[in-house]
C-alpha cells in the first residue's frame, strides 16, 4: 500500500514537469518549490515565486494544481506562497543550463553575473528592465551579445560587473544598484 511519503515524492516528480510560463525551465530547477506534504489525499505544495510582482504567478498556482490533483491518491491540492523571496542560488545545475542555453543570465549565490554565451564575467547592465518584470537588459562587451539577466533578492552592494554599461552603440549608460 503506497504510504502519504510515497505519494509525496510522486508529487515531487509531477512538479518537475511544471514549467514556468515565461522561462523555458521547470519551476522545480527554478528553485520555486520549497516543500510538499501530503496526508489523508489533501497536497499542500510551499512555493516562493521568482519575482513578487510576477504576473504569471496564478498561472504556475493554476498549473501546479492541476498537475498534483493528476497524482493519484491526491484528491486536492492548496499552493502556499511563502515569504522570504527566490534568488538565483536556488537554481539547480540543470536549470542553469536550460537557462543559459535560451540566453538568460542567472546570479549566483553572491550576486555576480557570467554572460551565458561566453561566460565572461563583464556584463554591462544597459537597462533595469528586460522583456519582462523579472529580467534586466545587459550587454556582454566580451562576445559583444545583449543578454536578460534574471532580477533576484541580491545581497546589499552586489551589482553587475561593472561599474558603467556600455550600449552596443557605445554610449555610455550609468548602471542603477538595483539591490
């Protein structure tokens, strides 16, 4: 007879098949998922989203419910967002990899920054803001490539690598601290 921990980790698996809806990863490799318990058939799934002001965030709520409640022995599901925030040390190896294979940047756990082309670590942050809420636009001087870094909960001071950006077109953009 399959036990409450045995249909825990079944939900674990089915969350890694979750994909965030604006990045080409499983919210599992984000880092999203915090915890999952189940008992007497009801899932409860602890979350942090990547970025507060997320838009998509009922979306992956939406999703990660369906996707447990498919389970069987899982009856329902209740998501709950927990404080604290996400940063981009919560992104596994395999998620890194995805990332940087669509061209996103993801801070380590210190807050520095490799462009995910050439792993250069002189980005250039050219703008706050990228395609979407949780992206800041950069330029890599080194393959000369514009790259999104994904905005995380950075520690105070930590800052893209360099102190001024460079636009492409060579006028030079002040860099914000946007700790």
């Amino acid at each position: 007879m399959r036990t409450d921990d045995d249909i825990s980790r079944e939900v674990e698996q089915a969350l890694t098949s979750v994909e965030d809806p604006e990045l080409p990863v499983s919210i599992a490799d984000l880092g999203m998922v915090r915890g999952v318990t189940v008992a007497a058939g009801a899932a409860v799934v602890e979350m942090v989203p990547t970025f507060l002001a997320c838009p998509a965030l009922w979306l992956v709520e939406s999703e990660v419910r369906r996707r447990v409640t498919l389970v069987p022995g899982v009856a329902g599901c209740r998501v709950v967002w927990l404080p604290g925030g996400w940063s981009g040390a919560d992104v596994t190896e395999a998620g890194r990899r995805a990332l940087a294979g669509a061209g996103l940047a993801v801070p380590a756990g210190d807050g520095s920054v490799s462009c995910p082309f050439c792993g250069s670590p002189e980005l250039e942050e050219t703008s706050p803001f990228g395609s979407a809420v949780c992206r800041t636009a950069a330029y890599c001087p080194s393959c000369q490539t514009p790259v999104e870094v994904l905005k995380s909960k950075r520690r105070p001071g930590a800052r893209l690598a360099t102190a001024t950006g460079r636009h492409p077109a060579g006028a030079a953009i002040p860099l914000t601290n946007s700790s």
